[in-house]
C-alpha cells in the first residue's frame, strides 16, 4: 500500500519484479524512507530508489557482494538459512513454479497499466459522471477523446443504453466488459465490435441467444463452432446460412436446419442435396425444397482394347480384381474415394458369323457380273483391309464394326474337312497378292460385310463378313470359327452424394490422357492379366460427362414427397402435374392443391372427392360441373359446413345439404337459399347469431317458423329482425320471461308481453318498462298467491341454498332451523321492499 503512494516506489517494484527475493527486501527498506520524505518529490525519491536498490556490476563482469547491514544482506542470509529453498526440483515443479511467476508478473503488469491509466484519467471525473448521468448522449456528442476512452465512463453510458458504445473509442470497442455489457441489452451491439472481440465466444452466445440473425456478425471462428450454430439454429433453421462450410457439410446440423425451416435446404452442401432423406423432410415445411433436390452423376467410360473377356468373365477373381483396379485409378485420377467410384463392365452384342441375307446374295451376283472373270494372275478385286501396323492386331477393323453396327454371319455351305485355312495376319501376309494358280487357301480382314463368292481359274474365294476365304471350287468352305470378343466396355460411375467435394471438381479432374496412363498402369499389374491380354493394351472411345437427374422428375420420389406436402405439387414436371394420381395423392394431403391442378383434373370427380374431403373450402377450385354435383357438394360441407358458399344456387337449395352444412356449423346458414324449420331451430341452438343469418338469406323464416324457432331458444330475440316481432317475443318470454329485457321497448310495455312473460316467472315484472311496473294491475298479479309460489318455487330452483349438518365444532339442528328461519325472513322482507 505504501509502495502503490510515490512513483519511485512504482518505478523500483517494476525494476526488481524479475527478483522475488530483493523486491521484498527493498521494500522493507523503502518504507521507513518514505515515511520521512513524504514532503520530498517524487523524481528525487525516484532517483533515491533506484541509487539505494540497485547493484553497480563492476567492470571485469563479477557480482559485488552486498554490505552486511543492508536488507538485501538479510534476505539473502535468510534464504541461505533456509534449507528448504535449497532443494533440488523437479521438471514439473519447476515448470509449475516458472508459470506461476509469469501469471503473477502479467497480473503485476496489467495492474500497474491500470493505474496508470487511472491515474493519467480524465480531468474533472465527477462532472463528466454526473452528466452522463443526467443525459449521457448530449454528454457524449462533443465530449473529448480521453472520456469516450474511458472504460468507467462508457460503461456507466452503456449501462443505460447500448446505443453509447457508438460514441466509444476504437480501443473501448475491443474492451471485452464494455462490449458484454452492451451485448446483454442487444444483439445489434455485435455489430460495433473489433475483429478480436469478434472472435470471443462468450460475447457471441450472449448475443445469439437474443436473434439467430447475430451470427451473422460474428467471425469465421464463431461459425465453426458447432454449439453456437445449433443454438441460432433452434430460433430458425435460415441461420444455416452463415454457418460455415464444414457444417453445411455436416447432415446432422443440416437436419436440425430443415426440421424446423425447410427453406434451409438451400444452405445445404451439394452432397446433401442429393439426400433423399433430407430432401423429404425439408418437403414437410416447405414445398419448394422438392426443386432443390438433385443428385449429380459424373460418367466416365472408356474400351478396354485386346484383351479376352470371354476369358475374363469366366474367372470371377480375376473380373473382380480388374474392377478393383479400374476404381483405384479412377478414384487416383479424381480425387476420390476407391468405395464411391461405381464400376460397370460390359461388351456390347458379341460378333459371330452367320448366313447371308437372301437379298445381299443378289446383290454380289450382280457386282459379280459388272465385274466379270479375273484373269489369270489377277488380284482379288476386294477391299482388303491390311492389319494394324504397329501392333498387328485386328482391334481397328473390330472397333470400325462396331461403330458401323456391321454383323458377321455364318457361311451357309458346310464345311470341308480338306480345306485349310490361314490367316494373313497372324503369317504376316496382310497386303499379299492371291494368283488364280495357288491352291493355298487365305483369310484377309477386310472392311466389308458381306459375303461374296468369286472364281479364278478353278480357285473360289469366298469373302465371309470381316475374312476373304479361298477354297477349291470342287470343295466344299470349311465353317470359321465365331472370334472372340477382343474389347470391354468399362462404365464408371461418381455421384455427388458420396464424392466428398464438389462434383465439378471431379469433373474437371479427369483428362483422357491422364485416365489412359492410370488405367493401362493398374491393370497390367492385376494378377492373371497376361493369361486374358491378346496384345498390347489399348483404351479408346474415351468420354466423360456431367449429368443431374433432378428429384422431381422421379414419379416414386414426388409421390413420397406429395404424401407428405401436397402444396408440393407445382414443382413437379409438368408431365405428372397432368397425372391423375399424383394429382390425387396431393389433393389427399392438402385440398388446397386441387388449384394446382390443370383445368381437365379439376373437372374429375375422384380428384375434387379427394381434395373437398381433406379440406372442404377446396371446393371452390372445382369446377362449375362439379359444384353442381350434390353428392361433392355434400362431401365438402361435412368437412366445412361453410364450404356451401361455394355449391351452386340450386344445390343451396337443397334441404338435406344444407341442413348437414349448419349441423357442421351455424355459420352456413348464412350461404342458403332457404332452410327447414330443422335446420334453422339446429342453428340457433348453436348460436343465437344464427338467427340474424336466417331472416337475410333470399327466403326468410316464415312468421311461424320464426316462433317455433324463438321457443327454441329465446335469445333470438337479440337479434335486430327479432326484437320487434310480437309473435316472436311472445313465444321467447313463454319460455324464459325474464328474456323481456332484451326486446324492443315497446313491447316492454306491451300488457300482455309482460302477463305471458310473469306467467313465467313473476319477477319479469321488474325487466318490463320502468312506466309499467307500478301498475296495480300488475301488482295485484305480482302478489298473488298463484305468484308467490311460483316466485318461491323458481327461487328454490334458482338458489340453491347449502343444506346444514352437523360438523364437528358441536351444531345441533337448532342451529340449522334458525339459520333457515333467517332466511325465509330475509326473502319476505326483500318481497316487501319490491
């Protein structure tokens, strides 16, 4: 406390705080100074401090040893008295005693820039507190620097409004007390915070738990953080918006997104809009989340050239190893997982031999004989085909058939166990020249597909789909066996469900070069390869492609989606908003879609029986053939009795459905033509309302019909078409006389209204016109015997007095006679006074 009064103690404590040891001992030794130079200044004292507690080194570097006398003496012979201090310590002791001191000395640091501050302050303190007190935003319009950065002060300003930390410094708006003192009041206060401030948690949560809509103020920090964004998500599932990009990824967070605001699925991952799951239940609180749903396939495909897939679909291992290779390399080349690369092998119709069409003969014929005989020595006039170059192989004219959906086919003639056949490209003959004098016997790959028969002198050559054959003529062609299938076609398939990254990305990563390489490098290593690989390896036909396939051209998807939103129905295809049953299934779940409908489906029963049975307004959006339809109609007014506003004129008329729309609701009545007696007595018993309801509709209650319906319930008379009718009065205070103070005046005073109406009960007399009630007509009635019965009689009925019995604080029946005597005598006094 003595040190914290001079600035030298300040200066020498700030000096000697990395010595524990001698910063106790210069204390002591500072105090008695400073209790005999109080009056002395304080850069005197200071250099006074500092000459007395420091040390001078001398020049050669050794420590000089302090006087006996002095207390730094002391306390270094007090530490070397003490054996304690002289222990060994362990590393962990040692840590936790050095991050002790750093917390001690950060604390030391903080306090002593406090006190500065405090100390360097704002002049005149208590008036600029008294005013902010009074007016804190006049006292802070004008006011200088060092009072808007004066933490006290903001925070006596905030304290009152949030509004104050505009006025506050750009060092108070990264002050972690005032901003939490202002976040408390509002959210909005978020907004005036520093960047460093908005990363703090705790000022964010303050803040969220007032408006979701304050995550968006907050730092990319507080984004990712899962608690905080599921906390704005619980106020609305729209806060997934300014989450980050990681947990729109995450479906749990999305869910909880979707579950209370459908709309939210637009935040969502391009991964989980391809949730089936998810997708569905965002349908059930918005129906447009069913246009949001799409799953987006990347399709790569490619042949695999040379290779014996007969032989490679026989052999299960080995199919299933060249597939596990296929999705290594592309998972590689995409930057995927192996799992999510679905591949397909395939090899298109297989290639085989057979007969010639009937009409391709005649046609070789009549080439034949354009052609004539060859000469002696001649070529065969055929376009032969010389095998590939480079590898030999026959995989070019094979691919060439394929594009041209060319066929091969078997030789009719049978075969000949004499002839004997080669082929030029496995002897190495490819471009040969056949002379009319060999009896040798060639097949050539040639471009054609179909078979042709020429002679040169005694030799046939026979031309057979992809091979020219040539026989003798005096023999018969010997059959050629069907070739295999040289090629496979492999499919790969990558979807955005369950690609990990944007789809496009994948896309984009496959290049034909690059796909070939990793392709050709994995299979080759694939065991058992060389036993079903003809040549060389070669890929072809290489293609790769993006497509979406949107949900809602799905029909079993849309069906489930309609199940459970049929407002969902004007995002589907427009194909199957003219589907009859889909168009129903909506209707079943929510009447109103039936306007969403086309005009023909409006105009079906079984589509609008559907919708007036969910939701019987929905009959409005039917057609005018339909709301003429009494059995629709009827359908639609059980379910809302007021749906009878929409049925055409000539159904309202009809009695029994308009008596089942006012049982559904007095309110019907409004919307009728003309009602039953029935009809109109079971509205008013609902309400008397009704009755206002049944004397405007285009045929009124009759007289009659309007005194039965008074009997039914007096308080028709309330209602302004009521009130003056005599007949109607008069039927209403039959059955409930004190009904006469809501009646028409005149007829309060109308002699017979109130006889009738005393009939009932006697005390109707005091609710007829003040002008009458004195009458001693009507008091020679009132007091009648025949009255005062019925009076006691309806008083006994309308006040039921508790029945007195023994309790256990001792009351006899004398007690209860007296207490029944007491008031009979009350009531006969109250008559009197009346």
């Amino acid at each position: 406390e003595r040190a914290k009064k001079t600035g030298a103690a300040r200066c020498a404590l700030g000096h000697l705080s990395h010595r524990p040891a001698v910063t106790v001992a210069v204390g002591e030794a500072m105090a008695p100074a400073a209790k005999g130079k109080a009056k002395a200044s304080n850069g005197k004292s200071a250099e006074a401090g500092k000459a007395k507690s420091k040390t001078k080194a001398p020049p050669n570097g050794k420590a000089v040893e302090p006087a006996a006398g002095s207390a730094v003496a002391k306390a270094a012979g007090k530490e070397a008295k003490d054996p304690s201090k002289n222990k060994p310590q362990s590393k962990e002791q040692a840590k936790a005693k050095a991050k002790g001191k750093a917390g001690a000395k950060a604390k030391a640091e903080a306090k002593v820039v406090k006190e500065k501050k405090e100390i360097k302050g704002v002049a005149d303190r208590p008036r600029w507190e008294s005013a902010i007190q009074r007016d804190w935003e006049a006292a802070l319009r004008g006011a200088p620097e060092e009072v808007r950065a004066d933490q006290a002060l903001m925070l006596q300003a905030v304290d009152q409004s949030w509004r104050a930390i505009t006025y506050a410094s750009e060092e108070l708006l990264g002050d972690h007390d005032v901003l939490m003192a202002a976040a408390k009041q509002t959210w909005w206060a978020l907004e005036h915070t520093s960047e460093e401030l908005a990363e703090d948690k705790r000022i964010a949560k303050e803040a969220i738990k007032q408006c979701w809509r304050a995550l968006g103020y907050a730092s990319k920090e507080v984004r990712r953080d899962r608690e905080l964004v599921l906390m704005a998500i619980e106020q609305d599932g729209n806060a997934l918006g300014f989450a980050a990009t990681a947990l729109q990824r995450d479906r749990e967070v999305v869910w909880e997104a979707v579950t209370r605001n459908g709309s939210a699925l637009r935040f969502a991952s391009e991964s989980l809009l391809a949730d089936r799951e998810l997708v569905l239940e965002a349908v059930k609180t918005d129906a447009a989340a069913l246009a949001l749903g799409v799953e987006t396939f990347v399709k790569v495909s490619f042949r695999v050239l040379n290779v014996d897939f007969d032989a490679l679909s026989l052999e299960e291992g080995l199919l299933t190893a060249c597939t596990e290779a296929l999705a290594q390399a592309l998972a590689l080349e995409g930057g995927v997982k192996s799992d999510v690369v679905n591949i397909v092998l395939s090899c298109p119709e297989e290639l085989v031999v057979g007969d010639e069409d009937e009409d391709d003969e005649d046609d070789e014929d009549e080439d034949e004989e354009d052609e004539g005989e060859q000469r002696p020595g001649a070529e065969v006039t055929q376009d032969v085909v010389d095998v590939d170059a480079e590898d030999g192989s026959l995989v070019a004219t094979l691919d060439e058939a394929l594009d041209s959906e060319v066929g091969l086919h078997e030789p009719s003639p049978p075969a000949s166990p004499s002839a004997v056949s080669t082929c030029a490209a496995e002897a190495g003959t490819g471009g040969e020249e056949v002379t009319a004098g060999s009896r040798d016997i060639a097949e050539n790959v040639v471009d054609s597909g179909v078979g042709q028969i020429e002679e040169a002198d005694g030799v046939c050559v026979e031309t057979v789909g992809e091979t020219i054959c040539k026989t003798d003529e005096a023999e018969e062609a010997k059959p050629i066996p069907a070739p295999c299938r040289t090629f496979f076609l492999v499919e790969a398939t990558i979807s955005s469900k369950t690609a990990g990254q944007p789809i496009s990305e994948v896309h984009s990563a496959f290049e034909e070069e690059s796909v070939i390489a990793a392709v050709a490098a994995w299979l080759v290593q694939v065991k058992g390869w060389e036993d079903i690989a003809m040549d060389e390896l070669v890929l072809s036909s290489f293609a790769c492609e993006m497509r979406e396939e949107h949900f809602r051209f799905d029909r079993t998807f849309v069906l489930d989606a309609l199940r459970l939103n049929g407002l969902a129905l004007p995002y589907a295809v427009e194909e199957m908003r003219e589907d009859k049953a889909i168009v129903r299934e909506a209707c079943s779940q929510n009447g109103e879609a039936l306007e969403l409908a086309s005009e023909d489906l409006r105009d079906t029963f079984s589509v609008a029986a559907a919708a007036v049975k969910q939701c019987g307004k929905a009959l409005r959006h039917a057609s005018e053939d339909l709301k003429e339809d009494r059995d629709l109609v009827l359908d639609a007014v059980r379910q809302d009795g007021v749906a009878l506003a929409f049925a055409s004129e000539e159904v309202r008329r009809d009695t029994e459905v308009v008596l089942e729309a006012i049982r559904q609701t007095w309110k019907a009545a409004r919307f009728a033509v003309q009602v039953t007696t029935e009809a109109a007595i079971e509205a008013v018993r609902q309400d008397w309302r009704a009755a206002e309801d049944l004397m405007s509709i285009p045929h009124p209650l009759s007289q009659a019909q309007l005194e039965e319906v008074a009997a039914a319930n007096p308080s028709i008379v309330q209602a302004w078409q009521v009130r003056d009718n005599r007949g109607a009065v008069l039927a209403a205070v039959r059955v409930d006389g004190l009904i006469l103070r809501l009646v028409d005046p005149a007829l309060r005073a109308d002699y017979e209204v109130i006889q009738e109406a005393m009939q009932q009960n006697p005390d109707a007399l005091w609710e007829a016109h003040p002008g009458v009630r004195h009458d001693e007509e009507l008091q020679r009635l009132y007091s009648s015997g025949p009255m005062r019965g019925r009076r006691e009689k309806l008083r006994g009925e309308e006040v039921r007095w508790p029945t007195a019995t023994r309790d256990s604080a001792g009351a006899d029946e004398e007690t209860c006679d007296s207490l029944d005597s007491i008031v009979a005598d009350a009531l006969e006094d109250e008559e009197e006074e009346n």
